[in-house]
RNA sequence: GGGCGGUUAGCUCAGCCGGUCCAGAGCGCUACGUUGACAUCGUAGAGGUCACUGGUUCGAAUCCAGUACCGCCCACCA
C-alpha cells in the first residue's frame, strides 16, 4: 500500500477536526474517571460572558486550559474540565439594549418582563455559537456539566451566599455616594470604572464674603448679583455645574491666605445659597487657589470632608444626569449645558477669575463608556475587610499559589487597599437581591427561599428589592456553586477544591480576588491550589481584543481555524508567549504552526508507509543512530514532563517542535531510509521499532499542543500492521503520557552522533561554497584519531547523507601522506580532505584555512587568559573550570591540525 | 502620584534563580535543489555593541541601581 491510498499528501484539519471531536465526545473521553485514591484535577472554565461570540482572548484561555487538561488526563488522573457561561449582567443587558435602540425601542417601552424575554432570546443564540466555537477549538470540556450562571442550582447558591453574609453582617445596606452611570442608570463597583485622561479646563471662580457691608446678592442674571460684595474666595474646579450642590468652601487649615476667612460664610453663586469656610486637611494648598468647592453629593474627597464637618449633603443631579430642582435656575437642564450656561452666566457676573486647560483623569463606565457621576443614594454593600484578610493570608501563607509569581503583589496591594463593594445594581437582568422590605415596621428580611412573612413583624406586606446583584456576586461562587454547592453533592465532594483557575490577568481583582474571598467564606476552603494567568491578546494596534470592541467579529477563532487549523492557532497561543505577558498574534507563526502540523503529518506518513507489514522475527542490534535518537527522545520526555510541571507550557512545546523537526525529522528519519529501504531485514526491522517508538511516544507528548492531528496520527500508526496488536488502546486522548525512561539516556551515542552530523554539515558546507554539482558523489578522506571506529562505523550515513562514493570514502586513524588537490576540513579533533579534482583553488583553501586558524587562536587566547586568572581557578566551580581545559586542549589541537594543513 | 511589564537579528518572539548562549527560533533575505514523507519542503549561508549608563562578580543578555523611550495597572488632588 503506498502512502497515498491511506493519507492525504498534506495535513487539512477541515478532513479531520469535526470527525476527530466528535470521536472524542461520543467516547465520552471528557468525563472524568474516577480512579480510588487518586487527587483529580479540576478546573472550572471562565465562563465566558453571553454578550456575543468568542474572540482570540477565549481561544486563549481554551488552548491553555485544554492542554492542561489533557495532559492530566493522560497522567490518569481524574480529569474534569466543567465548562459553563456567563449572564454577565449589565454587559448583556447594555448589548440588548443596545439592540433595542436600532429598533428605537428602551427597556422602559418593553417592561421588565419582555425586556428579559429579549434577553433570553439572546442568550439562546449565542450559547449556542459559544459552545460550538468551544467545540471547533476542540477543548476536551465535560459538556454534561455545563454551567449556566442564572441556572436554578447556580442561583440558589447565589442565594445561601447572600443570606449566609447578610446574617454574618458582612452585607449591609447603606446611603452613599456611590459611582453612578447615568446611561445604564445603575450604580457600579469601583472597578467599573475606567479613569481616562481627557483634556478639559479649570475655571477659577469668585464666590463672595458675606459681611464687610455686603449682606447678600442680588437677582442671578442681571448682571449685579454680587454688586457691593467687598472680599471674594476665588476655587478652582473643573465641573462648574456642581457648585449649584456645594455646602462649604475648605481651605488648608495652615493656609496663612485665608486663616482669617475660616468660619465666615461664602455665597453661591446661581442659587445664593450661604455656604461655611472651614479647614481641612484634604485640601492642597498648592494646587490651584488653595481654596476647594465643597460638593458632598457630587465628589468622594467632598464627601468626605463632609463628613467630618458635618455639612449638608445637597444632590443636584437626577439619575440621567440631568439638573434635577436643587439647581435653582438650572433645574431640568442637562449637565454639559448646565456647565456651559453657568459658565455664561458666572463671566455675565464678572465672577469668573479666569479659565485654564486642564488634563484630567475621567471616570467612565466600563460597558457603556459614559462618564460615570458620583451620586449619592442607596445600595447594598458587602463588608470587605474580613473576607480580604483571609484572601491576602491564603495566598501568604502559601495555599494558593499565583503564576506568575509577580501578580501576588498586584494582588495584595489590591485586597490592602480594598473599599466596601456595592452589590446593587438597579438592573433588570441578573439574580434579583433576596431582601424583601416590610410595610410595616420597615425591617429587612433576607432568606433562602422567598418569604411570605416579615421575619420582624409578621406582616405580610412585604416586597421584594427590585435591583439585582452584581454579576461578579455569582461569578465569585463559581468554582463551587458549578459543582452543586450548598448540596454536599457527589461532585462538590469529589471536585471541591478545583486545582487551578486559569484565566487573563485582566480579571484578577473583578474575579479572581473574589472567589477566593467568597471560597473560603462559604467553603472555608480555598477554592483552588493555583492561579494561572496568562497574557492578552492584543491586535495589530496593540489594543486588548474584547468583546466590547466594536469589531470584534474580526477576531472570532474560526477564521484562524478555518484557514490554518485548531491546532496551528492553539499551538501558536501556547508557544509564543510567556505567563503573564500578552502578545500580538502574529500571522506567520500561526502559519508556522500550520506548516509544523503538515511535517508531523508527513514524518508519520512516511512512518505509516513503512509499516505495512506484520513485525518480523529478526531484529538487528540498534546502531549509533538508533541509541542516539532514542537518547534524544527520552531526554526530550524528562524535559517536557518537567516543564509543564512548572507551569512553562511555551518552552516544552518548543522543545517538542525542535525535536521533532530538527532531530527527528531532519536526521533520523534521514537515516532510517537506509535501513528501510537496504537490503538488511533485520536492521530495517530494528529501524522501524526505534520509529514506532519515537513517534508515537512524541504523539503522546505533543497531544495537548495539537490535539487533532496527533489523534488522527497516532490512529493511523498504532493501527498498521507492524503497530498494531501492541495494546495501543483505543484513543490518544487517553493514552498514557510519555514518562522518562533514564535508561534510554545515552550521552556517549549523543555525542558520537553530534559528530557525524557535524561531518555532514562540514561536507555539505564545502560543495555548497564550490558549487559543487549536488548530484555529484566525491571523494572523501577522513582523518578521525580515536574517532575512527565509530566514523567507520557510520560511514553509510555519512556517505549517504553528504553525498560522497561510499567506495571512495576513505576513514583512517593516522594521516600517512598529504593528499594534494583537496578541500582540507578541521571538525573538532577530526579533519576532512575533498580531493574535488579541478575544484579546488590552491589560494582559496589557504585563505580559509588562515581564517579557521585565526578563529582558534583567538579562542586560545581568551580561554588561556581565563585559566591564567587565578580569582578564576580558585572561584569558579571545579567543573567550570574543566570544561574550560577541555575547550583550551580542544582549541589547541584544532590550531595544531589546522597549522600542519597549511604546511 | 505610586506600581508593574517591555526594550535581544529587517519583522514577530524565546532565552533571563549568572558559566559551550563569543546569544537562539520562525518569517523575511541570498545561493542551490541531487534525495522513493513533506515545496505547508530540503541543503548551505548572510544577519545582533542582547536600549543606555554605572555597579556587584573570577565571569552578566541573565543580578543590583539609575536613565530613556513604549505599554499596562492602581490612585479622591478639586
């Protein structure tokens, strides 16, 4: 049977991938299987957000996730992979909304109940598109555990999370200012926000001293609202429109400037309201007038200030950030032509100092990019301090360990400096807050399952909290509440805790942080051992590819995969670049990929070609070739095995690409021709073992990388002739993974071999460099020295490979006489002459030969110069300075050979 | 204002708990293609003061300090 008729000349992942995944899944590979006794591994998937399609980012966290989970799997351990999505609250709820206004429809014209039944909709059909890119990706996921957020189990966890921290106290409802985003109408947690710097102005303005004979303003407008006013207090601000809400003006208590102004009164502007100066602290003398606006309802530093003067709290914004009655004249007018308007009329009053540009940082609502407002109003809030102690300590103390390593400080500092986390979200979408408030004695009653009483009175009047909570509330119960917690399920018992949360470093405060705070309040464990994070995928601009981008489509996975292949794209995403680092994906390496995918395809299609036949019973001891090639491969395992134990996913599948192409492919299947296709039976039986076992062993090692190909490959090996019958089991995906075998390791023969191949090289170079006809068989004397046995031995590879006359090669120990008319070659202790009739120019070999020479001194100079500092002899490792008497006596003989060429 | 990451061949990136790394890969480039797996290929080659400055050390791309750019995160200076 000829190559062809089995396999495709080149590798199309458009033949295999769908087959292979569905092999996969209906041999129900991704379940775990339970092994008594053994510690499974478990990871529970990000679960990505339901807003719209998956994009590289996804394919990212897949193709890490995947190969950790297939490697564990092969090690035979309980493997589960539970997979699942996100409600993501108002992310959805904005991208529907959004929807709804191309229909010119709002929420508000739909209602609760329809608006979330648009919801739904949209759900549906991008579960669907989520799950069949995951599956195109070829993640090896239990689907039958899939997780939905808002499903029942999630949402009663959601619940007994709740009830649990509202009677603990940790929950608690309160009025404050809080980050409001005026679009969404909602408030939002501190990490909602997005600061932006943009470029804006500061304008200075006079705000009158009542007293000295001014007893108060006149009408706004008309021009002479502060005629007869004698003493100002000029501020500087960048948001005018807020002095309508100011209930003080604060100065440095220090501040000689207006130490005599303190505890007199300042009027406002457009309302004519008398305001106090006090002193505080907060304020920075150098900074503008060194006199601040006091606007409590308006800026948390006010607030704050406020708090400690006791100042009245005045809010003139409504919830769409409209001028609400509090702004007097203002009132109903939107802000930005509010601050134009007042800004108008503050000049009309000759109260206007001046205006300045000014660069300054802008909260903005991280979904809907609106410039987020403080606000004061009321909400549901979750004590921090506690559950942050124990997250700092978990990780302190060295139960959950982060990757990399400088991210636990970035983690730290974070749960260091935390501040109370507002839960409400005056949202439709999203678990409804389990509080229902009492008519009638006004009390709190929180419970697991709805209440039909007042837990305080008795009364029946009871309603429900309209808001819902925020998302990352029921994405912080994640690892637990996918696994049937708060049941004691059998997979909460068997799973819980997970082993690693794998995921971008972008969500280690929304998410991670609070998993584990949640973990090891709810569970009082931590809810996994190890924190992975990986880098961001950036596109040509260097932006973080998200779905909130408006072209975002340009980056769904499947149009790498469609083009290149699942595995070209997995394994670029887990080769090219380190933990913690994000990276641009370059086209050319996902081609490179591609192009790997098609050698390995090949190697095994030759492989598979010659193992048409049933083993035979004669088998030939293994050569140099062989003892080399399986040295390598099971130098390659240990490597390999003990990387992706470190967590370094990127060097192994290097590792594992170089030795496949540059060793395998490149040489030894090179020499195994010659046994394959020579008249020794017994040799080609011995060749053919050596690459049954390489490649399939490599298969094993390479199947997380490139799980598709491998499995296809590794079919169609282990079901050949001379292959099968060897108790391959049944599918890659579950055979063993490749452990180091030290036996096999051979130093001696990788030596012996890195020698034949420099030879070769050597040999290869000359004809190259003399253009010598590359069909043309030469002449070759080797002067090898000791080395001659084994060169000898290798002199069908040698000839072969370098193309020289196998009855013309020439290996001796000694020179006896100085062939004339020859190339001379120097490798290491070995020397080479080419007696390339008519080939050779006398003055050129010279010049080479000159310049060889002068390489080697220099090499003896500067290893001589080491050995001869004595700091370095006495210091240096004893075997440092070995190698360094090796490299000079080496270095020496070279210049010795190279010299006597020359004579 | 703090903190972090990056700066290595033309391009995209490895290497970085110091010693055959007088630095590697892929792509690109140059020359050549004999060969019964592969042109998504093969062979050979050119190409880098490892951003800069100083320090530690017998020895530094690799450790320390500083500088310069680029990027990111955090932060209530109006």
């Amino acid at each position: 049977m000829s190559p062809s008729e089995g396999m495709a000349k080149a590798y199309d992942p458009r033949q295999v991938e769908e087959r292979i995944y569905r092999f996969w899944e209906e041999g129900g590979y991704f379940r775990p299987r339970m092994v008594p006794g053994r510690a499974p591994f478990v990871i529970t998937m990000p679960p990505p957000n339901v807003t719209g399609a998956l994009h590289l980012g996804h394919a990212m966290t897949a193709a890490i996730e995947d190969l950790m989970t297939r490697w564990h799997r092969m090690r035979g351990e309980p493997t589960l992979w539970l997979p699942g999505v996100d409600h993501a609250g108002i992310a959805t709820q904005n991208v529907v909304e959004r929807e709804l206004a191309r229909e010119g429809l709002t929420r508000h014209d739909l209602g609760r109940e329809r608006f979330l039944e648009r919801v739904w909709q949209w759900v549906y059909t991008y579960r669907a598109r989520i799950s069949d890119q995951h599956r195109r990706l070829g993640v090896s996921c239990d689907w039958e555990r899939e997780r939905f957020t808002l499903d029942e189990g999630l949402s009663r966890a959601v619940r007994v999370a709740f009830v649990h921290l509202f009677e603990k106290g940790l929950i608690y409802r309160g009025t404050r200012l809080v980050n409001w985003c005026p679009r969404c109408r909602t408030a939002i947690s501190d990490l909602e926000v997005e600061y932006e710097e943009v470029p804006s102005r500061l304008w200075f303005i006079r705000y009158p001293i009542l007293g000295d004979g001014w007893n108060g303003p006149g009408t706004w407008g008309s021009g002479r609202w502060a005629e007869g006013a004698t003493r100002f207090i000029t501020v500087a601000t960048t948001r005018p429109e807020t002095l309508l809400g100011d209930t003080a003006v604060a100065v440095h208590p220090k501040d000689d400037r207006y130490r005599a102004l303190v505890g007199r009164q300042a009027v406002l502007p457009g309302v004519s309201r008398a305001i106090p100066i006090v002193a505080d602290v907060a304020v920075d003398p150098a900074f503008g007038t060194g006199a601040v606006k006091v606007t409590p309802g308006h800026d948390p530093t006010d607030y704050e200030i406020g708090e400690r003067h006791g100042l009245a709290i005045v809010n003139v914004l409504d919830e769409d950030a409209r001028m609400n009655e509090e702004a007097g004249p203002y009132a109903g007018l939107e802000l930005l032509e509010c601050r134009r308007r007042i800004v108008e009329d503050l000049k009309r009053e000759g109260l206007l100092e001046k205006e300045e540009p000014y660069q300054h940082a802008v909260g903005h609502c991280q979904r809907c990019h609106t410039v987020v407002e403080p606000r004061i109003s009321t909400q549901w809030f979750v004590r921090m301090r506690p559950l942050a102690d124990a997250a700092i300590a978990a990780v302190r103390e060295g139960h959950i360990r982060i990757i990399p390593e400088r991210f636990a400080k970035i983690y730290f500092d974070w749960l260091e400096n935390i501040r109370d986390w507002c839960i409400s979200r005056q949202l439709w979408w999203g678990h409804r807050i389990p509080v229902w408030y009492c008519d009638d004695c006004g009390g709190y009653t929180s419970t697991v399952s709805d209440p039909t009483a007042c837990a305080h009175c008795g009364s029946a009047r009871i309603r429900q909290d309209e808001d819902v909570l925020d998302t990352w509330f029921s994405s912080g119960l994640w690892p637990f509440s996918t696994l049937g917690w708060p049941e004691d399920t059998p997979d909460y018992r068997a799973f819980y805790p997970t082993t690693v949360r794998e995921t971008g470093y972008d969500i280690l405060f929304f998410w991670v942080a609070r998993e584990v705070m949640l973990g090891l309040e709810m569970t009082g464990q931590v809810p996994y051992r190890v924190v992975y994070l990986h880098g961001l995928i950036r596109n040509e601009h260097g932006q973080k590819i998200s779905k909130s981008m408006p072209d975002a489509e340009r980056y769904d996975p499947l149009h790498i995969i469609q083009e290149y292949g699942a595995d070209a794209l997995r394994f670029t995403m887990t080769t090219s670049s380190t933990p913690g680092n994000d990276m641009n994906l370059d086209p050319r390496r996902i081609e490179g990929a591609r192009n790997f995918a098609n050698k390995i395809w090949n190697a095994t299609r030759f492989v598979v070609s010659n193992f048409q036949t049933a083993p035979g019973t004669e088998r030939a001891a293994p050569e140099l070739p062989e003892r080399w090639i399986r040295s390598r491969y099971h130098r390659l395992v240990g490597e390999v095995n003990a990387l992706l134990e470190e967590y370094q996913f990127g060097e192994a599948g290097r590792r594992l690409y170089d030795f496949l192409w540059s060793e395998f492919c490149d040489w030894y299947i090179e020499v195994s021709k010659l046994r394959l296709y020579g008249e020794d039976p017994a040799r080609a039986e011995t060749a053919r073992e050596v690459l049954l076992e390489v490649l399939e062993g490599s298969l094993r090692l390479l199947h997380p990388f490139m799980p598709f190909v491998t499995e296809e490959l590794w079919q169609h090996l282990t079901r050949t002739p001379f292959a099968a019958g060897r108790g391959y089991g049944p599918a890659l995906i579950v055979a063993p993974y490749p452990e180091p075998d030290t036996d096999a390791l051979d130093p001696q023969a990788e030596a012996d071999f890195e020698r034949v191949k420099e030879l070769v090289r050597a040999v290869r170079n000359a004809r190259a460099e003399r253009r010598v006809d590359p069909s043309r068989w030469i002449e070759a004397i080797v002067v090898a020295g000791r080395h001659a046995p084994v060169l000898r031995s290798q002199a069908e590879v040698l000839s072969r490979l370098a193309r020289i006359a196998p009855e013309r090669l020439e290996i001796v120990e000694e020179r006896t006489e100085r062939p004339t008319e020859a190339v001379p070659l120097v490798v290491g202790e070995v020397e080479v002459f080419l007696p390339l009739a008519g080939m050779v120019d006398i003055a050129a070999e010279r010049a080479r030969l000159q310049e060889a020479l002068r390489a080697a001194e220099a090499e003896i100079a500067r290893v001589r110069a080491k050995l001869e500092n004595p700091a370095f002899v006495q210091k240096a490792p004893p075997e440092v300075v070995e190698k360094e008497r090796q490299r000079l006596a080496r270095a020496l003989e070279e210049a010795e050979r190279l010299r006597a060429q020359m004579r």
